[in-house]
C-alpha cells in the first residue's frame, strides 16, 4: 500500500490524516451496520465515480447479505479545490431501479451540492427506500443540508487527498487519507 509520510501533489504538500488501520475498522463496523438494515431487503448499492471507488470496493467487502453494485458518475469540481457548484450527470445508473432499496455511497460530502442532486435523481425512479453511505463529511462545510445515515468520519473544512478522492485527479492511489498542510 502507498502511504508516505507527506506527499506534495500540484504544489500543495498533504500530510497523513486518518490511517488505514482507522479506515478498514471502521468500514468493517458500517458493513455490520448496513448487514442489520438491509437484511432481506437486496438493497442496490451505487458508488458515485470517481471518488468512491476504493470505499465502496472496501466496503463491499465488508457487507454479507445479497446486494447488487453499480455506479454514476456525476461532474463539477474539474480540477479546482473548491465547488464550481455546477453538478451534471455523466453515467447514469444501467439497473431498474424502482421499488428498490437504493444506497448511495459517496467519498466525502463537502457543501452537499453533489449528493442533493443525486437524491433528487434517484428519487425520479421511485425507490422504495433511499439511504446514503459517506466515508468523510464536512459537517462545517454543508450548506445545501443532506440526512447522511452512515458516515464514516466527521471532517473538519479542510481539503483532503487519497484512498480514492483527488486533487486535480491525483492521488486517489494512496493507501490512506491525507490532509493538505496550511502554509505559515
Ligand atoms: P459537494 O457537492 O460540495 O458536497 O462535493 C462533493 C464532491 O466534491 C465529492 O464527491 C468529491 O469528489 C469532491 N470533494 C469535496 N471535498 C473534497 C476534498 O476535500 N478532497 C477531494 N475531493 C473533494
């Protein structure tokens, strides 16, 4: 696993956050979770691409009950590390989706801009339930206010880095979450 000890991506240099270790036990401990929630339910999960790919491959490897998998790729930042607070749809979800128990699972919920679009598109598929899944969230930051069931770690407004989320498309490779260091 790539995880050292700071790393300096597009100018700004990160140092680590939350470590591996904190990371696999917690998504062990949410696996159980959504195990207890959704028992009999074949829930669907969808990963909102890029940023989740590597939570939700952890993830599923966490969950036991019979589930099925599939993904949605949304736009906005480009390659700034602040909202454009403009959000497309670039992948639609392929599966039938009505009267299904629907979990969305996203890397982090930075203003909630994303993640209430998402919300708004899925429900036009008449679900029977909708419940999302977010390994970080940036309570302070959440402007636009979103009911997370299950959160992973309550960050502070800060931009993080690795284990999948990016900046500027780069680092998403490291093996665990970085945060970038304030210049004095
Ligand atoms: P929101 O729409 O402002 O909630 O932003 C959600 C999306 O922005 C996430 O899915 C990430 O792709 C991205 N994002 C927000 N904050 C960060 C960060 O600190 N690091 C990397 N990506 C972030």
């Amino acid at each position: 696993m790539f995880t050292p000890d700071s790393i300096e991506v597009q100018g700004e240099r990160f140092t680590p956050f939350i470590t591996q270790e904190q990371i696999s036990t917690r998504i062990s401990f949410m696996g159980k979770q959504l195990d207890k929630d959704f028992a009999n339910l074949n829930p669907i999960f969808i990963g909102v691409l890029n940023g989740s790919f590597i939570f939700l491959a952890d993830l599923m490897r966490h969950v036991q009950i019979p589930c099925e998998v599939d993904f949605v790729k949304l736009s906005s930042y480009g390659d700034k590390k602040v909202s454009s607070g403009n959000v497309t749809t670039l992948k639609k979800v392929d599966a039938r989706l009505e009267g299904r128990h629907i979990i969305l699972v996203e890397d982090i919920v930075d203003t909630g801009l994303s993640m209430n679009y998402m919300l708004d598109e899925m429900r036009t598929h008449h679900p029977a339930s909708l419940s999302v899944v977010t390994l970080l969230h940036k309570k302070e930051a959440t402007v636009h206010p979103v009911d997370l069931a299950y959160v992973g770690f309550e960050i502070p407004n800060a931009f993080v880095l690795g284990y999948g989320l990016d900046y500027a498309q780069y680092g998403r490779n490291l093996g665990q979450i970085y945060i970038v260091e304030n210049k004095k």
